[in-house]
C-alpha cells in the first residue's frame, strides 16, 4: 500500500471514529436521563399496541426526550407491533426519532416464524435478543420502571 493509500485509510478511520458512536448513541440508554421506563407489550391486541405507542409519546412530552428513556419490549403476541409491515410503522420511524428503542424478543421471533412457516421480519428499528423478559429484568435492575400499559 502506498503513502496515497494509507492517507486515505486513516481519513476513513478517523471518519468511523467520530460517526460511529454518535450513531450507537441514538440506540443506546441515556445514562443522564432522569425518568427511565421499560414498556411491555405482550397482547396481539391492536389496541392496546396503540396504547403502549401513546404511552412513549405522553412520557416523552412529560419529560422531554432529554430527561425520559423509554424502551419498548415487545415479545409472544405482542411482537406483532414490530412486525415489518405493522401499521404502527409511522409511528414507530417517529417515536425511534425522539430516542425510544424497541426491543423484539429473539426466542419469539424464532418460535413464530417456525409457526408462520417464513422469517418474521421486524422492524428496522428493532434490536433483539434472547428473551423479552430477560431484556425487561435488565433494564429493571439498572432502574427503569416497568408499565404494561
């Protein structure tokens, strides 16, 4: 590699260096937030989907989404929220655009696309991982308070 080569790579590095955690930071807790709420959704039911989406959006014009960290779960029939196709996907692109994440439980995902025959695909804005519950006690034990609402 030459010394072209090597500028370039280090212009790069340098680029990942600043743009990365700033995008990590967008899914990841706000340690200095001051009110911190987990939100389980577990119904298929559509509204009480709803409900939990309103709920986010009520914490973040209480608080601010300086000062709230909200982080929906979604596992067994409640994973229906984070579908790819969910109508709540507008909502969902808005609520992720003011700091709430959304967590999809990955054992559900498992078991309903072995039911469903085909992949569940969830939303783009999702994360996963073992299990809902697991998620909810994480977050529970770091402070957050959890409402199923």
């Amino acid at each position: 590699m030459n010394i072209q080569g090597l500028s370039k790579l280090g212009l790069l590095i340098a680029l990942l260096a600043i743009v990365s955690p700033q995008l990590a930071a967008a899914q990841e807790e706000k340690p200095f937030a001051e009110h911190k709420f987990v939100l389980q959704i577990s119904d298929m039911d559509p509204s009480k989907q709803t409900l939990v989406l309103n709920v986010a959006g009520n914490i973040l014009k209480a608080y601010g989404p300086d000062q709230a960290d909200v982080e929906i779960v979604a596992f067994g029939p409640g994973l229906r929220l984070l579908f790819e196709d969910n109508s709540n996907s507008t909502r969902i692109d808005g609520l992720v655009d003011s700091g709430v994440r959304f967590f999809a439980c990955q054992n559900t995902i498992n078991n309903m696309s072995k039911i469903l025959g085909t992949p569940v695909k969830v939303n783009k804005h999702a994360s996963s991982g073992k299990g809902g519950i697991v998620r909810i006690k994480e977050l529970v034990d770091q402070g957050y308070l959890l409402a199923k609402p």
